[in-house]
C-alpha cells in the first residue's frame, strides 16, 4: 500500500476505509512516520505558529467513588492515601500560578461527592473572581446536565472528559459494571450543548484495546471535532487488576498525536505527563508531532505523589516554579515557546 497516498487522503477526507487505517497505524516504516509528523507539525504551525500553550494543573482530590480498571486512585484501592485541597489550598495554587504566567487553571480531581456542585461553584466563582482574565476547565468526570450548566453558569470555560474509548465493548473490558459507555458519551454532547470548550481523549495501549478500537477512536474524534483531545500512553499501577498490563508505547502515541492533529487540525493537543513518564523526552516529542499544549502540575508538592494514576509518574517534587522553568527548556529544544495566554481553541 501507498502509506504517503494515503496519509495524503487522510489530509483531504479526514477518513481512511479500514484497512487503509490498519496499515497506517500498523506501520513502523521510518519515512512514512516522519511524513505524517511533518504533515502535522505543518497544520499546527500553519495555525498556531510556535506558540505552546500552557495549563497548570491543581490536582485537588483523589478520594474517587468509581472503579476503573485502569486508574490508581479507583475506589478498591485501600493503598491510596487519600487527600482533598482546601478551598485555600487550591487558591494559593492559582495565585502561584497566575504569577508564573499561567492563564487557565485545571481543577482534576476523582469523583468526589464531598464536592458537591455548591462547592465546585464556589471554587469556580473565587478563580474568576480572583483572575477574570483566566480560564477554568473542569475535570471532574460524570455529572448531570444540570450540574454542568451551573458550573458553566459559574464561569467554567472548559471540560475535560477523556471518552477513553469508543467501542462500547471495550469500555466494558475497563470498567465495572455500574459506569456505562452510553453515559460518558451523552456527557460530552451535553457540556458541547451547554457551550464548553469539550476535551475527549483515551489511553494509547489500555488493556484489549485492539486496532480496531483505535479505528472507532479515530473516527470518533474526527466527527466529534474536540476542542481539546488529550492522548497518552496507558501506565499499568501497582494497586490494580491491570498492574502486569504492558505500558502503550512512545511511537503509537507519538503517531496518533500527529493522526489527531490531521483529523482535527485546530485542535488543542497536549504532550500529557503520561508521555514524559514513559520516555524522559516524551513530551519534546510530542510538541514535534503536532501537540501544542503542556500541563504542568502546580500542585501543592507534598500531595503529588498521591495523585497517583499509575506508577512513576514524573515532576513529583519540583516546586512549581521550578517545573515551568524545566519545561520551558523543554519546548524550547523542540523548537517551539510557551506563551502567556489563556490559548483559548481558535473557534471559542
Ligand atoms: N475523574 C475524572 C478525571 C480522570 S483522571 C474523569 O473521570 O474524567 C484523567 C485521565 O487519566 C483519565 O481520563 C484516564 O484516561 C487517565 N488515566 C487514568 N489511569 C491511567 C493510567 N493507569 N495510565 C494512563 N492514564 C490513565
């Protein structure tokens, strides 16, 4: 097969027929690689230039009432050592943040009921208040239409709800009986609905996840057109069913980066701290393959390591002001440069 033809009609139809996909994300042919990722980095300079946009990410609970499979903070695992920030706490995150040039905040967290929609509100109202110039963008799972919209009504810009895989019977493989691929997918057509910037997003290599999920992940994000897509590599933890799961790899995550960033040419793409942790130059290579976007932890220090979605992961006891700085570098040898923006998706 023509794997450069074919990258080329990926680049007009944004759709591959099957086995045009296989062979493409099959291939491990070093000159088709490096076509596609300069094709990417092509769509991302035409549009966002050299500019990296950055989030910081205040990691304010890991206590979670869901069970995924995958995850480390899932609710079976009585090793985690659960945390919740104070209201303070996450406002002296933004503060810090504010002063080290970051203009959007990322409120993760597991799905915890002690937070309940007042309660989110009213963090959402202090940032804005606090920093009218920022953004803020939720990333806090599954929630009713009505609880989304008075978290929008807050002034919350932006969500984050990685899908985590289109295939209805691989989403079953991943997580216990009681969270449903249905539900998760109605939530992102809801908060598009309400009017957020919508993140989607999956594990590159999550345990049985097949080629042909991957097809129906990429035609997913093609017709959904995320604002923001965020792709990394599955990490097994230690405290989980999954923790003898091989990890996904450098090169698949590195070549679907740069898919996504033809599908969806605008999109805001991170170079997830999954991908630094499997590679130390994960991230550098992901900004090279069309990801445009960094998050850096402004977590308080002493909670990084509880946050612990799956094991090694990276920057667990630079302070914030050290992690920016060492990511500057970063983007800086890929070529690229952090700006001070809120780096908004350019149809918002
Ligand atoms: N509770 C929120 C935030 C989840 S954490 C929610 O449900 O959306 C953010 C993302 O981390 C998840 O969506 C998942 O894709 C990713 N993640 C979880 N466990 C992981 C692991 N073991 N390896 C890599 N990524 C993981």
């Amino acid at each position: 097969m023509d794997l450069i033809g074919i990258i080329d009609k990926l680049k007009k139809e944004r759709d591959l027929s099957d086995s045009e996909w296989k062979a493409l994300l099959e291939t491990e042919d070093a000159e088709v690689f490096s076509y596609l990722s300069s094709c990417a980095r092509e769509i991302r300079e035409s549009i966002y230039g050299k500019a990296v946009f950055i989030r910081g990410l205040i990691e304010f609970t890991n206590y979670c009432k869901n069970g995924c499979y995958y995850c480390g903070i899932n609710c079976k695992n009585t090793n985690a050592d659960r945390y919740r920030l104070t209201d303070e706490q996450i406002l002296a995150c933004v503060r810090e943040g504010y002063e080290l040039g970051f203009r959007t905040f990322v409120l993760q967290g597991g799905e915890d009921p002690y937070f309940t929609d007042d309660k989110i509100v009213s963090l959402v109202r202090a940032i804005k208040e606090m920093h009218p110039d920022c953004a803020v963008t939720l990333s806090i799972g599954e929630k009713s239409e009505e609880s989304y919209r008075a978290y929008f009504e807050a002034g919350a810009d932006r969500y984050l709800l990685r899908h985590e895989t289109a295939s209805p019977e691989h989403y079953k493989k991943l997580h216990p009986e009681n969270l449903s691929w249905d539900n998760r997918m109605n939530c992102l057509k809801t908060l598009r609905k309400i009017g957020y910037q919508v993140g989607c997003g999956l594990m590159v290599g999550s345990p049985y996840q097949t080629m042909d999920d991957l097809i129906a992940d990429l035609r997913f994000i093609s017709g959904f057109k995320p604002d923001m897509c965020g792709i990394g590599p599955f990490i097994p933890h230690k405290d989980t069913i999954f923790k003898d799961e091989p990890a996904g790899t450098l090169q698949m995550t590195l070549k679907l980066l740069s898919i996504i960033r033809i599908l969806v040419p605008d999109v805001l793409l991170p170079a997830t701290t999954a991908l630094g942790t499997i590679d130390p130059t994960g991230r550098e290579q992901g900004l090279k393959h069309g990801a445009n976007v960094v998050m850096p932890n402004l977590s308080p220090t002493n909670v990084r390591e509880k946050y612990s979605l799956y094991d090694g992961k990276i920057c667990m006891d630079s302070e914030s002001a050290e992690c920016i700085k060492c990511l500057a570098a970063r983007v800086a040898t890929a070529g690229y440069e952090i700006v001070v923006d809120r780096g908004d998706h350019k149809n918002a």
